[in-house]
C-alpha cells in the first residue's frame, strides 16, 4: 500500500476535499490521507456542503493534526498554497497554488472544488506509476532506523547486514496504516534478529 498525504494549515478545506476526491478516482492500492498543522475545529461548512453537490459527504470527518509519522510514512505528498504556515514534509513533490476556502462564499468555495478536483484529476492520470514506483518513504524509516542498530551492534554485525536486516523487516509494514508503533516494533524486530546467530530476515532478504 502507497499512501498520498495532503497537507494544508487546517485540514479542514482544501486538502480534506482532496483526499475524498482521491478516495473517489484513485486506485485502490494507494491510499490518501490528510492532516494540518493547526486543525481546525471541523470541516468548514460551506466546504461541506460544496462537496455533498458532487456526492461526497464530509460531514463526518475531523480534521487531524500533521505528525512526524505521517510524515515518514507519507510516498507522495502535496501541500496545498499554505506557505511557512506549512510544515516540513520529506517527501513533499508538490505544491497546489489553490486559495483556501476559510471565510468564503459558497460561489466561491465551489470555484475552490473544481480546482482541486481537477488537480486530483492530473495526477491520478499522470503520476499514480511514480508514486507506486517511489521508496522515498521506506528509505526515510530505514535512515531513521540504522544510526542506533549500527551503534548497538558495532564490531557485531557489517553495515551490509545491519541495513539488510532492517530493509527487510520495515518491508513487513509497507502496507500498514500510519501509527508510531511501527517504528518501535520495527526497531525491536530488527535488534532480536540481528541479535541471534542466524538472523532470520537475512536469510530471507
């Protein structure tokens, strides 16, 4: 599973209607998630009720704050015309010059659906074999992962094995939604199995 984060300040515009329309058009073997770095109190009514004209109900969603996991876990990120309000995002590729519907009229905020509607529109259709194709963010738990396994097992095991074993084992939780656990369990994974005389996820990598 790939998953594609869209990132604005609130999370409760623009980047909430672009994962629904993902969600809607996208394939199914990659995921869209959405998060701000100050969440608003709820979804915006006059974006709420632009989408429910297009058949997609919001009512019921909450934006959610941007984490550093979500960050790690994200393959393809957007961010969507928030500026230095916006957090650092590693993958970050793209950035959508869309004006944020806070405080407009409902004209307005539909003029705002279709932009972003049609930008999800383009990179479903141009992009979804790169984002399938892109490790960027496996590579981002793996660096994050080594520095205390080469540490701890020194003079014990080469950096070849260390990298291999937890290449191996982070590969376990490509498909897993995004939780900080990962992160934890992959660590204690990779140090019992480089621990061992024979570590399983090098024989099997």
């Amino acid at each position: 599973m790939k998953y594609v984060l869209f990132v604005c300040t609130h999370n409760a515009g623009r980047s909430q209607m672009a994962q629904a329309f993902f969600e809607r058009r996208g394939p199914k073997d990659i995921r869209a998630e959405s998060a701000g770095q100050e969440p608003g109190p709820e979804v915006w009514p006059t974006v709420v009720e632009s989408m429910r004209e297009v058949g997609i109900d919001l009512s019921g969603r909450r934006p959610q704050k941007l984490t550093v996991e979500m960050q790690l876990h994200a393959d393809w990120a957007i961010t969507l015309a928030c500026g230095a309000t916006c957090p650092f995002v590693p993958t970050t590729v793209e950035d959508w010059d869309i004006p944020d519907p806070a405080g407009k009229s409902l004209e307005e905020v539909r003029s705002i659906r279709d932009a972003v509607e049609s930008r999800v529109k383009d990179l479903v259709a141009q992009r979804i074999d790169v984002i399938r194709s892109d490790r960027t963010a496996h590579q981002l738990r793996l660096e994050k992962l080594l520095p205390d396994l080469a540490l701890e097992f020194e003079g014990r095991r080469s950096e070849g094995e260390i990298r291999a074993c937890a290449d191996a084992i982070l590969s376990d939780y490509d498909d897993v939604p995004v939780r900080s656990f990962v992160m934890n369990l992959a660590h204690r994974r990779s140090r019992e199995c480089l621990a061992k005389e024979q570590c399983d996820a090098l024989t099997t990598a």
